[in-house]
C-alpha cells in the first residue's frame, strides 16, 4: 500500500523561531541533538487545530468531556490497557506535572530515585524541587542495558526514600521495558512504600516487534501508590503545544496533584493544546503507524552505515523513541569532548552522553527523526570525523 504522508519532505525550518535550528546561529550547523522531529504533524492535527481558531474566538475555555475521551480510545486501542474516566487528571505539560507531583509527595531534602543514564530533566526537576537524588544506575552489559534490581532493592530500602521516577520506555538508552521488569519494580517498591511516577511520553514510539507495557497496567495487584503520566507531545511533534495528564486507579492521589497545579496557577492546559490531543488520539492512528515505519527504516539504514563506515561505534538495540544511544567510546574521546569537535569541525550538534548523567560517559545521543537525506548527511559529518581520526592515527 502506498505511503500517504511524506516523511521525505525537507523543510527549511530555519528562521522559525525553531530551538532546534535556529539556537544555532551558524547556518551550516546540522541540528540532531534535542527531541523535536523534521516532519509536519499529522494532517488531521493542523485540521482540527484551523478549524478552532477559524472562529476568533479566544476567551476561557475549558477541557471537553471528548478530551478524556480520546484518551480512554487510544490507551485502550494502542495499549490494550482500559483506562477509567474518573483516573485522568489534565496537566499543562510533561515537565511541569512531574515537578507538581514531586512537590506533592515529597518534603525538601527527601530522596528520590532515578535510573541513569535518564533524561536530563530528571535531574532538573529534582533539583529544582529541593530533592536529594539517588542512582539507580543501568547495568550496560553485552551492547544492552537491564535494571540492576539488587541496587534497587537496597536503595528503596532506605526509610529516606520516598519516590522512584522511572523513564518508560526510557530515554536515551531505547528501551522498551518488559511487563516482568515493571512488575518487579512494582513489587520491591510497594513493600519499602516507594511511590512510583512513570515517564512515558515516548509510549506510542516503541517500534514494530516490541510492545509497550504502561506502569499503571504492571502494578495492578500491588499495594502501592503509582501514576503514569502521558502526553501526545512526543508522538506527534507537539513540542509548543505541551500538554500532559496523569492516569492513577487512586483518586485520592489525583486530587492532591490537582491542588498542586492549582496552587502553581497550572491546573488548566491550553485549550489548542487540548484540541491537538483530541485529533492526535482520534484521528492521528494512520499517521504514527506510518511515522513508526520510517523510523524503522532510518535506523535500519544508520545500521548498515555504522557498520560499513563507523566500526569503531556501537549502536544499542532501538526499541522505542527515535533517539539512538551510540557506544562511542572505542574513539578515545570523552563525550563532552567528542560533541564539541563535532559540532566545531563538522557542524554536527549531538548530545553527550552525559547530559544523561555520569554513566553516560563515553556515548553520544543521536535523533533520527528526520528525512533520511538529512540523516545520511549527518551520518556523513561524523563519518568524517572518524576517517581523520583514524588517517592522524590517533
């Protein structure tokens, strides 16, 4: 069947007002480094989103009872998980309601856990909440990584701990994890009376042959306070228009995260933001699955490139998000210092592996959502770094 929407296309997206093109002032830097894709939106987005302001009409408004519609449709009919009404709270985007439900949950100076090398926003939200940070480091073993449980089990031990903030499927390292591995995580932290927040704003990015499993749905059983949070914002290139919302069976939960975000003068989401969610979830189906498609096939062809031009490198398994985790460290470069030359020399902007945290060392981050021309030509700068590494013989 033939492709209905062009993810060939190369938009010139530089004069924009674009953090991705234009925080760079050098026109030939080439930007592959922060999550923000180089395709439109779904059609069926830019429709519903003209159609709303067609009207000129922008006084209050407020979240329509299809909003949590749409959201019970697409958990049940992507996810395969059931979803009640009454377990969804609205949230003004993914950052914010993380922060809120830390600042509920938790007094300054408790200790939260997170799994690095992680987002790097989980550093900043805990920072900026006053919290003290645990690791619970991913164990990197044999070109993949895997949850240390008996680290985990030590540091939920401790009476000091109140909340473990999981990244799923977790960024930057691809993974999409196994039911068993959360429901392990669901029970070593319901018997130390762990909280558990998941991450999953990359949940609909999890590729063909593997499956996400939602945290809500791997706790079921287990006496433990948990919220999964969700947002349309990865998926379907949403970036400016942030909304988020959080899912837990315990309405008692939702209801001191609601007085949070009202405290924070946060509780309400942008009504455009809210209107993209509902045609995203309702009618943005066709799309994903053929954005998942050419994801597949861009990392398929970052592959066969990394192991004809690039052998020094070691590309992990990508099983979700469209942000690809390079072993870098055969190059003798430290992260940091690797990035640096590349964006000097070749004007190639990656991510190092340490913005992720300390075990990051030795990685650098790579986004693929883009045209694959674009990727090949990124491909390229740092192919070129390599073959002048290796003529200086270094």
């Amino acid at each position: 069947m033939a492709e209905k929407y062009d993810f060939d296309e190369i938009i010139d997206r530089r004069g924009t007002d674009s953090v991705k093109w234009d925080l760079a002032q050098d026109p030939e830097v080439l930007p592959m480094w922060v999550a923000d894709m180089d395709f439109r939106t779904a059609p069926e987005i830019t429709e519903a989103l003209i159609n709303k302001v067609s009207g000129g009409l922008f006084g209050y408004g407020s979240i329509p009872e299809n909003f949590y519609e749409s959201i019970i449709g697409w958990w049940r009919d992507v996810h395969h998980f059931t979803v009640r009404r009454e377990w969804i709270l609205a949230g003004p985007g993914m950052i914010p309601t993380l922060s809120a439900i830390v600042r509920t949950f938790l007094k300054p100076g408790e200790s939260m856990i997170i799994q690095p090398p992680v987002y790097n926003h989980f550093f900043t939200v805990i920072e900026n909440c006053g919290m003290h940070l645990v690791k619970n480091n991913l164990i990197f073993e044999n070109g993949d990584y895997k949850i240390d449980f008996e680290d985990l089990e030590t540091k939920a031990a401790d009476p000091g701990t109140k909340l473990l903030l999981l990244c799923n499927p977790h960024n930057p390292v691809g993974k999409a994890w196994q039911k068993k591995e959360l429901e392990k995580i669901a029970e070593i932290c319901s018997r130390h009376e762990v909280m558990v927040v998941s991450d999953e704003i990359h949940a609909d990015l999890v590729l063909k042959g593997h499956q996400h499993h939602p945290f809500v749905g791997a706790a079921e059983g287990y006496a433990l306070r948990h919220i999964t949070c969700g947002s349309p914002c990865k998926t379907f290139n949403l970036a400016s228009l942030p909304i988020a919302y959080s899912i837990s069976p315990d309405l008692q939960v939702l209801e001191r995260i609601r007085k949070t975000l009202e405290m924070q003068e946060t509780a309400y989401p942008n009504p455009l933001a809210a209107e993209a969610l509902i045609a995203a979830y309702t009618n943005g189906r066709a799309w994903l699955e053929e954005l998942k498609d050419y994801l597949a096939g861009n990392f398929e062809y970052l592959q066969q490139f990394c192991t004809e031009y690039l052998p020094e490198v070691l590309v992990i398994p990508l099983q979700a998000t469209y942000l690809v985790w390079l072993d870098c460290s055969a190059l003798n470069e430290d992260s940091a210092g690797l990035t640096k030359i590349l964006l000097d020399e070749e004007k190639l902007w990656l991510n190092p592996g340490t913005m992720y945290g300390e075990s990051g060392e030795g990685f650098i981050r790579i986004n693929i959502a883009c045209p694959r021309e674009l990727l090949s030509w990124g491909l390229s700068r740092l192919r070129n770094y390599r073959n002048r590494k290796v003529a200086a013989g270094s």
